[in-house]
C-alpha cells in the first residue's frame, strides 16, 4: 500500500452544529432540485385539491414523515461516523510519526558511532525510514541526514601517507559508509515515480560534497533541486551513465572536475536545468559521449576548460538551449561525430586559447549554432561558411571564415 506522503497538517474540523446545519440545508436543497426536475420533466400542470382526506392518503403522509425523520437520522450518523473517522486517522498518523521519530532517532545516533559496521546499519535504517515514512516532509528529513553525512569533512585517498596503515584503513571503512549512501539514493532514483518507494522529486543537497567515484547510473532526476554546487570530483571512477535528468533543476555550479573519471555517457537531458556555472574542469577526463541533449537549457557559463579531457563525441543535440560562455585554455574538448538539430547552441564569448576543440565529423542540420562573439583559434572540423550544410544555421566570427577550395 502507498504511504500517505501529503505534508503533515494538524485535524482541522469545524463545530458539530453548523456542519449539521449546512448538511440538512444542502440535503433540503439537492431534494428540491431533484422535485422540481421530475416536477418539470413530467409535464405535471398542478396539483389536484382534495377536500377530504382518506386513510391512505393519511398513512402515506405518515410513511414520509417518517421517512424525513429517518433520513436526517442517518445524515446526522454519518457526518458524526465521518468526524470519528478523521479523527480516528489523525490519532493513528500522530502514533506513526511518534514511532518514527523514536526510529530515527536511534538511526541517526548510529552514525555518530566508530564503528563502520554500526554506521553502515544506521544508513540502511534511514533509508528504510524514508521508504515508511507517513508524510513527504518526513521522508525528506531522512534524505537531508544521509545527504549531510556526505557533507562532512572527507579526506580522500591521495592524502593519505602510504605508510600510515591505521589512516588508510579508517578511510577505506568510511568510503565504504559513504559509497553506501549514494548507491542507496541512486538505487531509489531508478524506480518510477509512482512507485511507493521513489525519492524522484525530492530535494538532494550534495553542496561541497567530495566524490572519489561513486555509481548514479540509470538514476532519474525529473523533479525537486538537486546541488552539487562545490563538490570536488577527485579520484575514482563516478558515472551518471545512461541518467535522465528530465525536470527540476540539477546543479553543479563551482563543481571542481580534477583527476579520476566522471562520465555522462548516453545521459538524457530532456527538460528542467542543468548548470556548470563556474565549474573548473581542470584534470581527468569527463565524458558525454553519447549524451543526449533534447530539452530543457544546459548552461556552462564561465566555466574553465583547462587540462581537462571533456568529450562530447556522439552527443546529439536536438531542441533546448546550451549556452558555453566558457574559457578553453587547455586540454581537449571534443564534439567529434556529434550531431545538432534543432537546438540552440552558444559560445558567446567563449575564448579558445591553449586548447584544442574539434568539431571533426559533426553534423549541423539545423538550429543555431553561434560562435560569433568566440575570440581566439578557430575549433578543428568547422566547415567552411560557403559550404554549410542548409538548413543549419552555423555563425562565425569573420577571422574564421575558411575561403572555398
């Protein structure tokens, strides 16, 4: 059965005797309206007058007296058994979220404890808490403890002395609590919405996280505020692969990419927002090979592409907005085979120094693609402007221009 997830709201009912006052009024006025439809649908003239009045005219009269009674008999016994039935819900929600809190209560004192195998214990009993949770509010408090234990001070493998065997064994207990966590989120993010135990929609605060791999492959985030604003990719292999981020808003501003493997290979981006605002990817390789791009807006503005791998190869880009007001000064960015149509891609004021970007064997069938404000070397595998495939709309600045041969 699917948890009640409404947000918690104290019994509100109003007094017993204008509810009952508002009742027989409206049980007076739906009668009335139904006698004279039936008055006018049969066509009756008027009533005949009777001077007097048998008996059987009398035992009916006295069968629907009774019958008015009977019936505000029962309206009264319903609208009293409604109140004790909200009531009695109200009491059994009071009773679900007082056992709750005594639940997390203990879970969350489990992850203050030495022990990994005991913290271990404490996310698998939050995560369980938020699947039972009785209101959406509740569920989501569970979300934001596992989402803040991510957030605490984190040393990551390379600063660990290789000599320091007691530190390194510390560090791998504590990956794996928090290894644990993202593959929990990650797993309640594949299933569909409308099943019970889905955390789609819920908000997710990664902000200033440190990720030294981790696996959000196949994960959906199609609603809610998802941030990853200042978290550090350093080491490890993290994939968002095969992802659909379809709605809401999913952040990585002053995300810092150095060093191991991020990828979004064949990822969806079909709707919401996605921004890599200020976002430095500066060593590693991250990969959207791919990717598909066909709604919503993909900002990469001022972000710093230097000594990064970044590969677009394969991405189709197809409707929505992408905007690059980037500085590539090192490393490779390529959009090799990728193919635009449809959208809207910018590279207003991007500035192309030091690094190579190649476009080599992309395929511009429509849409915009704006490189006029771009200053710096010309990207490889541009076509020249007299031999633009149409109906692309591919704009250049005029020192790119390539004369036809």
């Amino acid at each position: 059965m699917k948890p009640n997830l409404s947000p918690r709201r104290g019994l509100r009912l109003w007094p017993v005797g204008p509810v009952l006052t508002l009742a027989f009024i409206t049980a007076i006025a739906v009668a009335g309206a139904v006698f004279f439809t039936a008055w006018d649908l049969l066509g009756v003239q008027g009533l005949k007058p009777e001077r007097r009045v048998d008996s059987k005219t009398l035992f009916d009269l006295v069968k629907l007296s009774f019958g008015v009674v009977a019936g505000a008999g029962a309206l009264v016994a319903l609208i009293v058994a409604y109140r004790r039935q909200r009531v009695d819900e109200d009491a059994a929600l009071r009773e679900a979220t007082r056992l709750h809190t005594e639940r997390f209560t203990t879970a969350v004192s489990q992850l203050g404890e030495e022990s990994a195998a005991v913290r271990l214990g404490g996310v698998h009993a939050l995560a369980g808490l938020a699947d039972d949770a009785p209101t959406r509010d509740l569920r989501q408090t569970c979300i934001d403890v596992l989402c803040a234990y991510l957030r605490l001070p984190y040393t990551a493998e390379a600063s660990i002395p290789a000599d320091d065997a007691e530190a390194r064994h510390a560090y791998l207990a504590l990956r794996e609590v928090r290894h644990t966590i993202i593959r929990l989120i990650r797993d309640h993010l594949r299933l569909t919405p409308d099943h019970p135990r889905s955390w789609q929609g819920h908000d997710f605060d990664f902000s200033n996280v440190v990720f030294d791999g981790g696996d959000w492959t196949r994960a959906r985030f199609s609603g809610g505020h998802v941030a990853f604003d200042g978290a550090r990719f350093c080491g490890g292999d993290l994939s968002f692969g095969g992802a659909e981020f379809s709605g809401g808003q999913v952040s990585f501003g002053a995300a810092e990419f150095v060093d191991g493997h991020v990828h979004f290979m064949f990822a969806e981006f079909s709707g919401g927002e996605v921004i890599f605002e200020e976002a430095q990817f500066s060593g590693g390789q991250v990969s959207f090979t791919g990717a598909q791009f066909s709604g919503g807006q993909v900002f990469f503005d001022t972000a710093e592409f230097s000594g990064c791998d970044v590969s677009f190869n394969a991405a189709a880009f197809s409707k929505g907005k992408i905007t690059f007001v980037s500085d590539f000064s090192g490393g490779k960015v390529s959009f090799n085979n990728a193919q635009f149509s449809g959208c809207e891609v910018s590279f207003d004021r991007s500035e192309f120094t030091g690094c190579e970007v190649s476009f080599d064997g992309t395929a511009f069938s429509g849409g915009t693609i704006d490189l006029r404000q771009a200053v710096g070397n010309a990207p490889d595998g541009l076509p020249p402007a007299d031999v633009r495939p149409l109906p692309s709309s591919l704009l250049l600045p005029e020192s790119w221009h390539q004369p036809t041969v």
